[in-house]
C-alpha cells in the first residue's frame, strides 16, 4: 500500500488518496460549499504556460511541462494556483491523471468566477 496525496504529495490540507490495487477512497474532513468542477483540455510541450480559450466546452490551457512523471499536472496546479490567486492545496484533479481531459475541483471559488479569471483575460 503507497500512500500519495493530491498531485502526489501529502500536505496537512491536501486529501488523502489511498491507492489500493487501483481504486481510490478519498477521505476529506469537510467539503465547502463553494466549489468549482470544471474540465480543462491541457496542451503539454508549449512554448509557454497560456490559458488558449475554449476546447468543447473545456478550458484549453497550453503548459511548458511535458507529459511525464505528473509534470504536467503539478505545472497545471501551479498555474492555475497562480491565475486564481489562490493555494495549490485548494485545486484537485479529480479525474484525468493521464488524460489530455482533465476534470478539476476548485475549493473556495465558483465555477463562473473561474471561468471569468481564466477566460476573461484572452
């Protein structure tokens, strides 16, 4: 049994994931009741990190990091943490971990105001 946290590493305000065989059971102390859930379309080896527009209703986002060893996903958390203004412990990839599509939980916000942060700026 391994025991990895949210973007593979454990923090006191990070969820837990155990993984067993492949399954996961998430264990959280609480659930805000603001969140997010929202999908997100990630273009790995870009020139530069850059929120693209929009991918079939998913958020597309151009990131430096390739797709290995979870780079791209911690680039991911680390930028969206950055354009949210907002902690890394607050953005969880709930599905996608090897995917292009991504499906992400943003604690503390709604999703029009994410949607407002990363595509009002184009």
């Amino acid at each position: 049994m391994r025991f990895v946290g949210t973007f593979g590493c454990l923090s006191s305000k990070s969820a837990a994931i155990i993984r067993v065989q492949g399954y996961c059971a998430r264990s959280e102390l609480r659930y805000n009741s603001s969140m997010a859930t929202l999908r997100f379309h990630i273009v790995p080896n870009a020139k530069i990190d850059k929120v693209a527009g929009e991918h079939g209703g998913a958020i597309k986002i151009k990131l430096c990091a390739p797709a290995v060893e979870a780079k791209a996903n911690a680039s991911l958390r680390c930028f969206l943490a950055d354009q949210l203004n907002m902690s890394k412990s607050a953005i969880v990839l709930e599905h996608g971990q090897r995917s292009r599509d991504k499906v992400i939980r943003i604690d503390d916000m709604s999703e029009e105001d994410v949607r407002s942060r990363l595509l009002g700026t184009l």
